[in-house]
C-alpha cells in the first residue's frame, strides 16, 4: 500500500492530509473557514486513526499557522518526531534564493521539533531570483542534512525536467511536483506533467483532489449550501447553477458506485485518482471535520474494478474532466 515519494528513500501512504484548512484567518479564510484547535486535532487525529502517515502544510498556510497547528495536533496526541512524514513550502513572493535558508530556522519553529521531511517550492513564478537559484539552494540544505527531500510545486513539465536535472547535478533527486489534480481537473495528463513525472520516477502530489469539496456531492444534493460558502470558493470551482449541472453525471456515477460498496462519492472520487494513473500520483484531501479526514483514510481500502476506473474516466471527460 505504501508507495515511495519519487526517488527517495521515503515511503508514504497515497493519502495524505491536506492542511491548509489549519491556515486560522487570513487569505485561506476566503475559501476555508478558520478551525481552532481542538478541531484541528480532531481531523489530525481521525487522518491518525485511518492510516494516513504524512501531512502537507506550507508557510503560506496563515503564515506558520497551519506548521503549528498540525504540529500542535501531533503533540497533543503524543506522536514521535520522525514518526510521521511532513511536507511544507517555501513561499516565493519577493523572495530571493537565500530567503530559503534564512526562512528555515521559522519553519524549524513554526514545525516545533517535527523535521521538515519534504520541502517544496510553493510556485515557480514571483521570486526575486531565477529558480535555478532557489533549488541550488534547496540542495544545499538538502546535503546539510536539515530538510529530507526537495520538491516543488505548479510547475509545467518544462520546468519540472529542468528542474530535475538541475537537483541532479547537485546529488539530490527531485522528489514531487505537487499539482492540482481531481477527475474534474485532468490538465496533467494533456499539459506533459503526468507523462514527464513517470518517465522522471517523480511523484505528483494532488492537491484539491475532491475540486475543493464539488466532488463530494454535497453541492449537488442541497445547492442552496452554496450561498454559505466564502465567495472565491463559490466562484472559482465551478459551484454556480451551469457548473454544477454539467458535473451533476459525474457525481451521480460517483454516487451509484459508493452506494454499491457503502461508501461515499468523495472516497470514490479519491480511489479512482490513487489507482487510475498507477504509483505516480498522490493526494492530499483538506478536511474541517474529523469524520471528512477518516473518509478520506479509508479510501485507501477501496478497490475499484478496471470497469469502474473506466467508467468514471468516460464520464469525467464528458462533463470537462
Ligand atoms: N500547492 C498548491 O498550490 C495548493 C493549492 C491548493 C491546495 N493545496 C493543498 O491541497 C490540499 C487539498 O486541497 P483543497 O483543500 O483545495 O481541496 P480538496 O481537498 O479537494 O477539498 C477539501 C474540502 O472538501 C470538503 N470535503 C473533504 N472531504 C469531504 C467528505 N468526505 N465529505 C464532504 N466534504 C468533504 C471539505 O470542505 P468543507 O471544509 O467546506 O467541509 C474540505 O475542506 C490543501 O489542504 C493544501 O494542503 C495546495
């Protein structure tokens, strides 16, 4: 069930915890409603409990919010540093390369005491240096022994192949590239990255692996939800009165498999992504409520047949997968 994180020793689960709903206020709060703590541990807890070993964060995430947050939800429930595997990133914006190693000892703090297993840059655009510098950096620290692996994150395939010579040159593997990615968002397989990461053994980490919640059906079921969700949210993934009626038959093929194994359509949805494109892609689910993140776990133990992989793959491209 473990697969390894591209060409590292590192072996993670294929489900992750996504953790930029542990942002607090903020940016995040005009997709994600701010979550205090003891909800936070809640959902970390129940992601525990259903297997899942590794959690994706960023300094962006409210600033350290989310590192602290997450790591606060570890301690409370007593898990060992180096126990479970972390990944956080770099933000680039107005940033220079050396920010990358200044910014350490804050993301060391912000962390407290669980390594950075995974460090990421967060976009290849908005830095004051060219992203040749910043991964020369990375791997500079990466040698140094204070971050596990180096990855990036929105990268074309252009960029991602130099990306992983130039890491290369420098001793250290160009572990994941971390891309949206969900049956509703398949640009990956027709913009090179998919191809690339498997001919390069580099992991693709999915983020907004349910379309940021459309995926899950609730929308479909009760389209007044919407109305109470953060504006950017509602306007940015697809929620509007057309949107949800193209993607309506691709939730209700969603549904009609998970009523047949007693499961819902976002561990459906989740099963597909982990299983359709092989070892390569890895998701990392958000989650605001602990019985979301035990959902997500638990798609782990959903064998879908070759048909319904097919049949989900047909569908999803006729409703602009
Ligand atoms: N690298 C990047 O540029 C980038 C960009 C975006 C995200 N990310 C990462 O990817 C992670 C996931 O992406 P995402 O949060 O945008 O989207 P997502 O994982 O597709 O959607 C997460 C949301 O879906 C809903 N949900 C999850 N499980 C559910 C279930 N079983 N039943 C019903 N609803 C469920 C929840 O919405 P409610 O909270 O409304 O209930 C949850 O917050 C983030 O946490 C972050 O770590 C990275």
């Amino acid at each position: 069930m473990m697969r390894r994180l591209g060409a590292t020793g590192v072996g993670i689960t294929p489900v992750g915890l996504g953790c930029m709903q542990f942002s607090g206020s903020g940016l995040v709060e005009r997709f994600y409603r701010a979550l205090d703590q003891s909800t936070v541990t809640s959902v970390v807890g129940a992601a525990l409990d259903g297997g899942i070993t590794w959690f994706d964060t960023a300094e962006m995430y409210g600033r350290g919010r989310s590192e602290r947050a997450l790591t606060t939800a570890l301690r409370e429930r007593e898990v060992v540093a180096g126990s479970v595997t972390i990944a956080t990133k770099w933000a680039p914006a107005g940033r220079t390369a050396a920010s990358i190693g200044r910014t350490l000892d804050a993301r060391v703090a912000s962390l407290q005491g669980y390594p950075i297993d995974l460090h990421q840059i967060h976009m290849p655009y908005g830095s004051l240096s060219p992203v040749s510098r910043q991964l020369v950096e990375m791997a500079r620290l990466a040698r140094a022994g204070r971050v596990g692996a180096v990855g990036v994150s929105n990268f074309s395939a252009r960029q991602m192949e130099k990306a992983n010579a130039l890491l290369g040159s420098e001793g250290v593997p160009l572990a994941s590239n971390q891309v949206q990615i969900s049956l509703l968002h398949r640009t990956v397989e027709r913009n090179g990255v998919l191809d690339t990461a498997r001919r390069l053994g580099i992991t693709l980490i999915a983020y907004s692996p349910l379309r940021s919640g459309v995926l899950t059906g609730v929308f479909h079921a009760d389209p007044a939800r919407v109305r109470s969700l953060p504006w950017v949210r509602r306007t940015m993934t697809g929620l509007g009165a057309r949107g949800l009626a193209r993607t309506a038959p691709l939730i209700d093929e969603l549904g009609a498999i998970g009523r047949a194994y007693g499961v819902s359509a976002a561990q459906v949805a989740l099963s597909w992504l982990i299983r359709f494109y092989g070892e390569t892609v890895v998701v990392i689910p958000g989650a605001s409520k602990p019985q979301q993140a035990k959902e997500s776990a638990a798609a782990m133990q959903l064998d879908l047949t070759d048909r319904e992989l097919a049949r989900l793959d047909d569908v999803s491209r006729r409703c602009g997968g």
